[in-house]
C-alpha cells in the first residue's frame, strides 16, 4: 500500500512530489464519492460528449462552445506531444483570463503533465524563482511576456493564438497527422494536476502541489454547495484563473461540473457590472475589493441573474457587506481559504454574516479542527491554530521541505497558521493570523521582506509593518519606524526610494508611515503588535506626509 512517503511523483527534470496523506485515506474518499476517481481531461469530455453546445467560455472575443473548447485544446495536447512533452513535465502558464488560459490548462492535463499557472501580474523575479524553482519543461505565454523565458535553458516556449517564429512554437499548429494521431493520456487521478502558487505573503510565492482528485473533488466539493438548482453554473471569475482562488474556473467549474466562464481581461467595475448585465451569470467570484468598488459604481446595471455573490481571498468588513447587500441584493458568500488546503464557508447561510465568522466546515471538502502548539486537539470554545484535512487537501509543496515539515503534520493535516475556534454547533471562528501578512485589495504582502530591506537604511533603527484598515482596499501596509540616535528620521519618500533602490516591487511597499522614538514592546520583550497597529491607525501618514483619509479602527 501506498504511503505518505513512498512512490512520490518525480518530473523528468528531477523535482518530486510526495503525497503527504496516506493512500487508504485518499482511497476512502474515492470509494465514499467525495473524489471522481478520474483525471481532469476525462471529466471535462464527458461534459463535452453531453452538451457540445453548451457555452463553456465567454470573453471579450465572444463565446465558446464545449464542442469548439475541445477542439482546441486536443490541438494543443497533440502540439504539446508532438514535440515530447508528457506526463513527466511541469509545464507553466503565464496568461490573462480569456480562452487561451483555459484551453492551455485542459491541454496540459489531457497529456498527463502538471500545470503551473502563473499570475501574470507577477513580478518578473518571482516568475524567474517559480519557473527555476519547479524546473518547468515549458511556458506557455503571449508573444509579449515570451521574454520571462531567458535565463532558463531548455524551457520550451509556446504562444497561442500565433504562428511559430523565432524558436517560439504555435500551440495551435499541430499538424494534421499529429492531431488525428493523439490520444489522452491515462492518468492516475491521485497523480499531481496543478501548482497553485500563493500570492507570496511570506515573501517567495509558495508552491503547492494538488492531485486531480483534490481539485475535482475537494474544491469540486466546495463550488458545488455554492449552486442553486441543477442547472450548471455560469460563473463570472473576476479573480486571475492562476491564483490560488481563481483554480476553481477551468478544473472545478468547467472540467468538474460543466459550467460557464465569463471572464474579462482584467478588472473594473462598471466593466464587471456590464458583464453581469449582458451575459447574465449566475454567480460572482471577486476579491472584497473588487465587490466594494462594484457595490460603490453608479451604474444601474441589472443584476438580477445572480443567485451568488462570492468573496475570498481576504477578510470582508462591514462596509464590504454592505455594499453587496445594495447593489446586489445579498451578502456575499465569505470563504475563509487558501492554497495551502483549507477551505470554509458561509453558504449556508450568508446573512449569519459577522467579523471573522467563517461558516460551518464541510467534511466532504476539508475536516477542521483546532489544535494546541503541541497538536493536541483543543475543546469547543478554546482557541488555538487550525488545522485541515479532506478531499481537498493537497499532496505536498514543491521543491520546499523545509514548508513541508513547518506546515504538514501526520497524516496528512495541513497546519494553516491561523488562530481560530470552533463552537460547539460546528462553528468556525477566524480569530487572527499567526503567519504575518497585510491583504491589501485580495493580495498577500509580506511585512518581513519590507522589513528586512528598511533596517539596512542608515538612518533607521527598527522596524515592523503592520496592516491599516482600508475602505477600498481592506489593508494597506504601514512601515513603523524609530530613528537612529543621533540620525535625522528619514522621510517616507526617501525611504520609498531607498526601496526601489534595493529592487523591492512597488506594489509589495509600505503605503503608510510611523515615526516613532522606540517601537513599543510587550512583557515577552518582543514588539508589540497591538499597540503598534492602533497606534499606526490613528497616527500614519503617507507618503506624502498627508494623514490618510477613510482608514478605520480595527
């Protein structure tokens, strides 16, 4: 029998992938119906064999049909193999959402390889470290980020959409022969499909690696207690199909469940209004941002057609619901999750909405319990870290022991590094983080890289980052700072300089500024967090030097 530590998956370019959940627990959930027990591309053709014409992709250059989506995508899949690529490849994406993301994602999974969707908003030097990290066989891209290759020997380029040129292959020209010659691969459902990669709150963006069946079934699981009524969803995803919340688009609801995908380019809120109003979706997946700004535009698009409005990817504030519940008619759906393997949801009941209330977990997509530093199972009531086990739970990291071992506990349990407690009806309460983090507009920033970087300044002496309240945003990230003794307190422009000096991303900087004499400490002598965040959120300024306006007490 297979165990957690035996027979990992190993890519022919040498990176191996474990399952770190035993195999007769991973076999029970199959035989209970919480798993397909079949590959993604097996799933989706079923679809395709069902309903050929039914829309499967909408985006700004029109609609497509399950029938034409195929189509494609075996073209791909017989591109890709055509020229030896396989079942021993990790094979990255790097798009924005429109058909060309999905069909690349179906293909890599009809050939058996592993996809490794990358945000393409993503800086170019956390793509280098994913593309080198993964030892990826292939990237799959537009002509114009066809450059995110260099430096990386070997790695196979392909673009769709385009005619092969300058030793960058088409994904749409395989020749005919090739095409009518290609099978799907058969593929064991608990081998890896995807990487999801985090947004990099702990500075170098994580790597996790889930198996057909966690995606189809787990996180199939979840979306499928979002729907209403038998009909398929038609989901409009606002989010970037290759974030960790946006996976649930080409596996879970095309491949998994035959929906509908409207998709835009990138985001704006009338343009998202207007989606709504036009191609009528059933259900809304968006960041709290995202749904703020929708909630704040004035424009009188009819919304009728939505049965869902779902929120992820960051905490939502009162005025987020509120929001919703004007221009939409509902609370949003809060799903407490991430790539690491948990998820939980208030679908059952989105007005029980309160500040931290996460739902009540579904065991079909992942058991949660709340334990002590120890791992002791902690009584209803008492808080402590949560921890996540089911049909969801991924196999493992990749190319990251040292994650493995701080975040993977026996059998399986994925340790979230969130404080939380359950009540005794089943409830679960999201008390805080333990890992450090500030969500600003749905995306993770990591205070410590900030950190590190300002204490090489000559003219500080500490520093800590902590989040500030952010009505558009949720947080925004406020450095706290004390001087050298003797040293003139540097300005916040200076210091936005000296970072973009040292190569940070604008978009991961401190967008609020704290001065202080010290920085306060706590009775352990280590700083304290508390006083410092109340104090950045009545006394930060900007950049600029100017208060910032609409911040609220957290």
């Amino acid at each position: 029998m297979r165990t957690a530590t035996a027979s990992p998956w190993r890519s022919a370019n040498g990176v191996a992938i474990a399952d770190r959940v035993p195999a007769e627990t991973r076999a029970a959930w199959t035989a209970a119906g919480l798993c397909p027990g079949r590959d993604l591309y097996a799933l989706f053709r079923d679809h395709v064999r069902a309903a050929p014409a039914r829309e499967a992709v909408i985006d700004e250059a029109g609609a497509l049909d399950y029938a034409a989506l195929d189509d494609r995508v075996r073209r791909a899949a017989a591109a890709l193999r055509a020229a030896g690529r396989g079942s021993a490849d990790i094979i990255a994406v790097l798009l924005p959402n429109g058909r060309d993301a999905v069909v690349a994602e179906l293909a890599i999974a009809a050939i058996g390889a592993v996809a490794l969707p990358i945000p393409h908003t993503h800086r170019p030097r956390d793509i280098a470290s994913l593309l080198g990290r993964s030892r990826a066989a292939a990237l799959i891209t537009a002509p114009e980020t066809a450059a995110a290759a260099e430096g990386h020997p070997g790695l196979h380029v392909w673009t769709p959409g385009t005619p092969p040129s300058g030793g960058i292959r088409s994904l749409d020209e395989a020749l005919g022969g090739e095409e009518r010659a290609w099978r799907p691969e058969g593929v064991d459902p608990e081998a890896p499909a995807r990487i999801l990669v985090s947004s990099g709150s702990e500075s170098e963006p994580k790597m996790v690696a889930y198996s057909h069946n966690a995606m189809a079934g787990g996180r199939g699981n979840y979306v499928a207690a979002l729907r209403r009524g038998p009909e398929p969803m038609r989901a409009l995803v606002l989010v970037s199909l290759a974030s960790s919340y946006g996976s649930l688009a080409t596996s879970v609801i095309v491949a998994r469940h035959g929906g509908t995908l409207v998709l835009l380019p990138r985001f704006g809120a009338a343009a998202a209004l207007d989606a709504v109003e036009r191609h009528r979706p059933t259900h809304l997946f968006g960041v709290p941002t995202m749904l703020w700004r929708m909630g704040e535009c004035g424009t009188g698009a009819d919304v009728s057609s939505l049965h869902a409005v779902v929120s992820s990817a960051g905490p939502v504030h009162r005025h987020v619901h509120d929001a919703c519940v004007r221009r939409f008619g509902m609370p949003p759906v809060n799903i407490y999750g991430s790539s690491d393997g948990v998820n939980c949801h208030t679908g059952r009941d989105p007005s029980r909405w309160e500040p931290g209330l996460a739902g009540v977990p579904d065991p079909d997509v992942a058991r949660i319990g709340i334990r002590d530093p120890e791992g002791r199972p902690l009584p209803p009531g008492q808080a402590g870290e949560i921890w996540a086990l089911g049909p969801m739970t991924p196999l493992c990291y990749v190319a990251a022991p040292d994650l493995d071992a701080r975040y993977r506990a026996p059998g399986g349990w994925v340790r979230t590094g969130d404080l939380g407690r359950l009540d005794a009806d089943g409830t679960l309460w999201v008390l805080d983080r333990l890992k450090r983090i500030v969500i600003r507009g749905g995306i993770g920033i990591s205070p410590a890289e900030v950190e590190r970087a300002l204490l090489g300044h000559p003219g500080v002496a500490d520093a800590h980052c902590v989040p500030v309240s952010d009505r558009d945003l949720g947080e925004r990230m406020c450095a706290c700072l004390a001087p050298r003794p003797g040293a003139p307190p540097p300005s916040p422009a200076e210091l936005i300089a000296y970072l973009l000096e040292r190569g940070l991303d604008r978009r991961g900087l401190p967008e609020r500024f704290l001065m202080l004499p010290e920085l306060p400490l706590g009775p352990t002598g280590k700083v304290d967090v508390s006083a410092l965040t109340r104090a950045a959120a009545e006394a930060a300024v900007t950049a600029d030097g100017a208060g910032h306006p609409g911040q609220e007490r957290r």
